[in-house]
C-alpha cells in the first residue's frame, strides 16, 4: 500500500510538473512576437533553416543585402542558387556567428559580406538583438553571438528564458499573436524582402565631417574571423558596398576596406561607384529615400551582380539541373506572382 501511494505522489509530482513546463512553453510561445505580419524582419533567420542547404552564394549583412539583393534574379539569369542570410542593422560579429552556424548546414562556394557594418563597433540596441538572435536555433554560434551582441542591461538568461524579456507584452497582443500560435509565416524569397514601393531620393545625405574615419578594433577582428572561417573551408569570401545613398559612405571608409581587400587578395564592389553603369535611378528604384532599393532597383542590381558572380567564380548554372530548376521555377513563379500584385 505504501508503495502504491508512493508511486501515486511521484505521479502526481510528474504530472504537475510536465503541465507547469507545457502552461511555461505555451505562455512563451504567446508573449514572443511572431513576426508574421508585422516586423517580419524577426522571421528571416528562421526561414533559413527550412531551406539550408544547396546554395553556392551566402550573402551576409544588414539590410543592405535582404532588400537590395534578390537570389530570384540571380537564378533567372545565371542558375545561381543563392540565399541571403541578413537581418536588421546585422553587426560584424553577429555576421560571423550567422555565417559559423550556417557552415554547420552547408558549404558554399562564395560568401557575400555587406561591409556597410564596419561602421558600428558597439551593440546598437536589444531591439535588433532580438530580430537577429531570438529565432536562432541553438547551438555554440548562438551562445556565441548573445555573448558578443548583449547590451549592459541585457541578460544570457532572457535569451534562455524569452519568457523573462516578453513577460509584459500581454497589453500588447495582437490577433497575429494567436493565428500564428503554432504556425510559421514568412514573407522572403531566399532571404530578399521584396518592396514595391517607391519613395525617391529628393535630398543627398550631407557629407559631415567626421572627428575618426577609422573602423573600430573589433570589427577588423570579426572581418579577419569572417575571412579565416571562409578559409578553412575553401570558401571565397567576397565584399561589397551596397548602393545605398544613406546613410552617408565616406571616401576614407572606402579606402580602408580597399586596403584591406588588397592585403588578403578579397575582391571588393563598391556598388555605390556604378549606380549610373547599373542603370538604378533614385527617383524610381528606392522605397524609403536612398536608403534601400525597391523591387525594381533590387532586380537591377542583381541582375549586374549575377554577371559577376557567374563570369568570376566558377559557379554553377543550375537552370539546366533538372531537380533544381524545377524546385526554383516554383519558386520563381511565387516570387512573379508577389511581384505582379
């Protein structure tokens, strides 16, 4: 008898225990954003992990590289199977952890590094933090960039515990909230996030003179672990500058990752140089004043780089695969259909 009312409280013991975890996950799960409908910037490092694997092109960066650069126009023109893996104002050593755990899914054969971050040496805020991090899957690249990107008055543990930094969205809930409870929305094509608006550049930004040119310590520390890590797998690491006109890129900014470019034999497009040659126009092809290209401007620009990209390192053209071509000629037709709206 005892035993068996030893056995009952052990039960009972479990059985409080697992509903107080699944009431704990549940409550989590309805108090994190969804980034479905809004803010969907939040959903794209997740998305990624549903499609890992088979890309010759990684693009890595800010926003620089989801809004201006579209892996559909790349496969349209040249079979090039890319996907970008940016995430708001995407810091230099939150591009290395992202690029380190992408290694882990696939090996590509050319990395694309936005360098417009070599600007920021510090964390920005916990708000983009936790556009880039909070839906990263766990692993030593995550522990990693939470070590590298928490603000003074953030905490391991939130990111732990998400349940500990969203414990007082209750007031704030949405019916986006409970429709995608236990469902995924997301809203890129590889990674771009199409705009169609447009809004056009009516004042260049003011070239304000600076007190320090110089990019921080940390960053060149990032760029030569983002260049190693390329390395050790034979991957080729390749740079660029957006044409994005703002915020404001400097001449000296330039010339430093110039200088770098030549030290380590990089390739380095300045995109920015040949707005004219690309045929982006400012007052058709941008959606917010400059700071990011629209859809049309977005197929411009890729559609230059995939001459690049396929003349310049032997990449495949998968348009002549049939298994590929026709898991993108699906996509393509989503993406034309998004497009037309």
């Amino acid at each position: 008898m005892k035993q068996r009312n030893r056995m009952k409280t052990v039960l009972s013991v479990l059985l409080v225990a697992v509903i107080f975890i699944a009431a704990f996950l549940l409550l989590t799960r309805l108090l994190e954003p969804k980034y479905a409908t809004s803010l969907t910037e939040g959903s794209m490092i997740s998305q990624y992990y549903e499609e890992a694997g088979g890309h010759e092109v990684i693009f890595v960066g800010d926003c620089e590289v989801y809004a201006n650069f579209s892996p559909m126009e790349l496969y349209r023109q040249a079979g090039i199977t890319a996907y970008v893996r940016g995430t708001p104002q995407q810091l230099l050593w939150q591009s290395y952890y992202i690029l380190e755990e992408t290694f882990t899914y696939e090996t590509p054969k050319v990395v694309v590094l936005n360098v417009n971050a070599m600007r920021y040496s510090e964390p920005v805020s916990e708000a983009y933090n936790r556009l880039t991090i909070d839906n990263m899957r766990w692993s030593s690249s995550k522990v990693g960039i939470i070590q590298a990107s928490m603000t003074e008055e953030e905490t391991f543990l939130s990111y732990v515990f998400p349940l500990l930094c969203y414990h007082s969205r209750f007031d704030e809930l949405t019916a986006e909230d409970f429709i995608y409870l236990f469902q995924n929305q997301y809203s890129t094509y590889n990674g771009y996030q199409m705009n169609k608006a447009v809004n056009p550049v009516e004042t260049l930004p003011t070239k304000r003179t600076l007190s320090n040119y110089q990019f921080g310590d940390i960053c060149y520390e990032y760029l030569d672990r983002i260049r190693e890590l390329c390395e050790e797998h034979g991957t080729t690491l390749v740079l660029i500058k957006a044409p994005s006109v703002y915020p404001y890129w400097y001449d000296e900014y330039d010339a430093q990752i110039e200088e770098y470019a030549e030290e380590y034999g990089l390739d380095f497009y300045n995109f920015l140089d040949v707005a004219e040659e690309i045929g982006i126009d400012y007052s058709t092809d941008t959606y917010d004043a400059g700071l990011h290209l629209n859809l049309s401007g977005a197929t411009k620009l890729s559609t230059y780089f995939a001459g690049i990209l396929s003349e310049e390192y032997g990449l495949t053209d998968y348009r002549d695969d049939p298994e590929v071509s026709a898991v993108y000629e699906e996509k393509l037709a989503a993406y034309d259909a998004a497009a037309a709206e």
